[in-house]
C-alpha cells in the first residue's frame, strides 16, 4: 500500500476509519524527515492492512495548529481513532515496526472498558462537587 497525502479535508474521515493509522509529520526542508521518508514508505509497502499517511507542514498550517505539531519529523499513531503514541524523532524501521506490533496486539475492547471507566468516575467527582 502506498503512502496518502492528508490535508484538512481528508483528515477527519482517515481518522474515523477502524484500524490502525499512522501519520507522518515532515517537510522537504527538514534532513531527519527525508531520512526517515524512505523507512516510513518501505513500511507502508509490507503492512497493507495499515494505513500509511503524510502530512506536508508546510501546506497544513491548520493541522499543524490543531495537532499540536512543534517539531519534525512527527509520528502519530492511531488505532481506531485512539491516539497511541506522538513520538518526534526519526524511528529507526526495527523500532517502527514493534509499533505496528504493539499497535495490533492492543486489547481495544478493554481499552474502551477503561476509558468508559474513567469517564464515569470523572462523572461522579463533577457530581459531587456540585453538593460542595
């Protein structure tokens, strides 16, 4: 699989998809990004299951802004619309691909169970600070 252009319109509806995501954060000026370009389009070749997607900085100032980007090359990892890891910095392929790995092998059914979890008890401590 080949490696997707996001841009502000795409974004939203790449992201909604079931599955894992990863996007990366790069710009033609910037060295580590043309260093770590090839490694992240050799990956997306052997994982097609996994979605492989680029965002030009200098193109999408917004997403930037709203992503919170500060540095590059970004990495954001996504699966099922969770983001799992934000990590600036070349990744050498071993170390991107035991991502991919960890990626797959989360319990995304008890990632929501935790989640609900929290939100609940989060409910419960507004609650009863209101009677404070």
């Amino acid at each position: 699989m080949s490696v997707v252009s996001l841009d502000s319109k795409s974004f939203g509806p790449t992201l909604g998809r079931p599955g894992i995501l990863l996007i990366e954060w790069w710009a033609k000026w910037c060295s580590p990004c043309r260093l770590f370009g090839p490694v992240f389009e050799g990956m997306a070749g052997r994982y097609p299951d996994v979605t492989f997607a680029r965002v030009d900085v200098n193109g999408q100032p917004e997403l930037v802004e709203v992503m919170g980007v500060q540095a590059l090359p970004a990495l954001m990892v996504f699966r099922d619309g969770f983001l799992l890891l934000n990590h600036v910095g070349v990744l050498p392929e071993p170390m991107l691909e035991d991502v991919i790995r960890q990626a797959r092998a989360l319990d995304m059914g008890e990632v929501r169970r935790k989640l609900a979890e929290f939100r609940a008890s989060k409910a419960r401590v507004r609650v009863g600070l209101h009677g404070v």
